[in-house]
C-alpha cells in the first residue's frame, strides 16, 4: 500500500527534523553530482573503443609446487 500525501508531509517533517535543511541540501547536491559523474563516465565508456592492433600475450600459469620439483 502507497502511503498518501498526508503520510509523506509527516515523513518529510520527521527527515528536516533529523537533518536539517542545509544539510538535507548538501546531501542532495552531492547525490546530484555523483549521478552526472556516473552517466558522464559511462558515455566516456561507450566511446573507448578496442583498437584491434593491440597485441595478445600468452601466459601460463605455474603453480609454486612445479618451480620446487624443477
């Protein structure tokens, strides 16, 4: 069940309370900037392409019994 509107105004009443109004303030222009760092880095991610001269290396993996038993 969605609490109603007079529910919500007793809630935002409770939080301004806890809070505070400045830092209710900071606390959403600091989520406000994380959320434009996150869709900034993620269209600079669509952007990086793999460049298909890149090289592959082979590895293998010994495990630290073999190098003994050499």
């Amino acid at each position: 069940m969605m609490p109603g509107p007079f529910e919500l105004i007793i809630i935002l009443v409770i939080v301004l309370l806890l809070f505070g109004g400045k830092r209710l303030k900071n606390i959403g222009g600091d989520l406000g900037g994380a959320i434009k760092g996150f869709k900034k880095s993620m269209k600079e991610g669509e952007n990086d392409n793999i460049d298909s001269t890149d090289t592959v290396i082979d590895a293998k993996v010994i495990k630290e019994e073999d190098k003994v038993t050499k």
